[in-house]
C-alpha cells in the first residue's frame, strides 16, 4: 500500500472523511471490536509545542485500539536541544514506530518531515497554519450533533489569523454544500488573506465579517470560539489588548437558537464563561471525547487496518 500521510485536512476526500466519521460512530457503539486492531502497533508522538488534549488523545485512541506508544512532550528534551533538525529527528523515530504524530511551531515543518520518514506521518498541528485532527474531531462532533455537515452557519469567533483549527476547518467545510460563514473577531485577527483568496473565492462561498459576537449570535448553527493565540504574537501588549475581546456568557446566549451548537478546540482561557458549561447547547466536552474516536479512525485508516 502506499504511504499515506495527514498534513493538510484536503489530503482526505470528502468521501473519506465520511467513511471516519461513521467508523467512529461504530467504535463508539461497539468498542470492544475494536480492542485489538493495533496490536503489536507502535505510535509516536513527537511533541515540539505544548499539547494535552492531542497529545493525549492520540496516545488513548492508540492503547483503546491494543497498540502502544511512545514519544516526548518537549523538544527540550529530544535531540532538538542539540541541534537535529526536525527531519532527522522523524527520520529516526521512523525506524522504530508504525505510526507518527507530530506537533511543531513551524509552520510547513510536517511537510519537511514527510520527506525522510518510513511511516504514515499525521500532523497534530504546524504554528499558526493547520490542525487537521483538531478538524475531524470538530466535523464528528457536528455531524453527532446536529446530523449533518451541510446547510449550515457557522461563526468562527476570537483569532481568526493564528487559530489553526479555524484554518483547517474553514477549507474543510469549504468543500460541503450550503455551508455560509461568519467571522467574528476584531480587526488586527481577521482571516488570513490566502484563505478568502484560495478557499473562499474558489468555491465561490458566501461570508461575512464582523467584530460584534452579539450581532451574529441569532443566525447561527455553530459557534466556533477559539482562544486568543498568545504565542504567535509578537508583541506582549497587542495580546493583553486583544485577549479579551469576546467572553461568551449566559446573557449573550438569550437571541441564539435552541439548536445552536458551541464548540471550543480548547483550550479556553477566558473566552467562554464557565456559566455557559451547563447549557445543552454547549458542546466543547463532548467535542473532547469525539476527538479520541476520530483518530482512532484515521490511525486504522493510515495503517490500513479494520476491525
Ligand atoms: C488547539 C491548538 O493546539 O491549535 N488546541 C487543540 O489542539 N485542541 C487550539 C489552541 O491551542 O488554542
């Protein structure tokens, strides 16, 4: 077979991203037949950046499916602290593990990395560009949520130039059908031009933007609230300006549907109060528990392998 990898979330069909996300609608009904899939499988994780919920879902996802893992959490810690360079670095681990998830502050850096590996190489997130995995967890929990991932309004609210999982998540969405986005966020976080010009104008698909979070609140389906992304600023004080622009509260809930669904990649600092964590609608933790699923799915799917 050949080598697949997961760098960008359009490496996957639409096709196949639905096969995932009814492979994890099975392993959540019957886990047990999925217990010994990855027996005698190993999985790294190479962790360049800080991580709980990626890092830590991968590495569950992969003991739920029988295999083992291996890794660090800091590049501190790995040969990185000596000088290697990242590929050499993927090269190595290649020789040892069936699988590799990778996070890293560069953006583009999975891309080096494929270059040199043996294995299937899935990106757990590159700077300020892309988070696919973070992607499929999000279209499995719409999808669970709501039953569909078409005819929707979807607002992404917060940072919206450093946010890779708004990123990633755009260009999938992209590529369903009714699909009408709203970006909220204020000026200095507007959506990447490349975005709007490579995505956006190439599908043709209709947007608005916007500061006001209440203003958009009414029309949506799904609320994307994103962190505001401290470590990709330059300047420590544009991010103490900016930081809390929008804190999404009980209150400013009241106008939005009863079928509105708010998600969050996590994790949140300030943005959500924890006042909203009780309502129905608020669906960041259950968004949490789809992520190990979903890449349980993708690990079977890189490697080939079914129940
Ligand atoms: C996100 C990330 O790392 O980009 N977190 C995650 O993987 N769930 C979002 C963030 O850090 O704000």
């Amino acid at each position: 077979m050949e080598k697949r990898n997961l760098i960008d979330i359009t490496d996957l069909t639409t096709a196949e991203i639905d096969e995932m996300i009814a492979a994890a609608e099975d392993i959540i009904a019957s886990p047990a037949k999925y217990a010994h899939v990855c027996d005698g499988k190993q999985l790294a994780t190479l962790f360049f950046e800080p991580s709980t919920r990626t890092r830590l879902s991968f590495e569950s996802a992969m003991l739920a499916l029988g295999g083992q893992t291996l890794g660090f959490s800091e590049a501190m810690s790995s040969s990185t602290a000596k000088g290697e360079t990242v590929v050499d670095t993927v090269h190595t681990v290649s020789c040892y593990a069936d699988i590799i998830a990778m996070r890293h502050p560069k953006e583009g850096a999975p891309y080096a990395a494929i270059q040199r590996s043996e294995v299937p190489i899935i990106n757990a997130g590159d700077g300020g560009h892309n988070h696919p995995t973070q992607t499929l967890t999000d279209l499995l929990t719409i999808h669970r949520e709501l039953g569909r991932l078409t005819d929707l309004t979807i607002g992404f609210c917060g940072d919206l130039k450093f946010g890779r999982t708004v990123h990633s998540l755009v260009n999938a969405l992209s590529r369903e059908t009714g699909i009408r986005f709203v970006f909220i966020s204020p000026e200095e976080l507007k959506l990447p031009d490349y975005l709007k010009e490579n995505v956006l104008k190439k599908y043709n698909l209709p947007y608005t933007e916007t500061a006001s979070l209440e203003a958009a609140i009414p029309e949506l389906d799904i609320l994307y609230m994103t962190r505001v992304q401290k470590e990709r600023f330059f300047n420590e004080a544009d991010y103490v300006r900016l930081k809390d622009t929008y804190v999404l509260t009980p209150e400013k809930l009241v106008p939005a549907k009863a079928e509105l669904r708010i998600l969050h990649p996590l994790p949140r600092v300030n943005e959500i109060s924890t006042a909203v964590d009780n309502d129905p609608r608020a669906a960041y933790f259950r968004q949490v528990r789809n992520g190990k699923y979903i890449r349980m799915a993708l690990m079977m799917k890189l490697l080939d392998l079914r129940a």
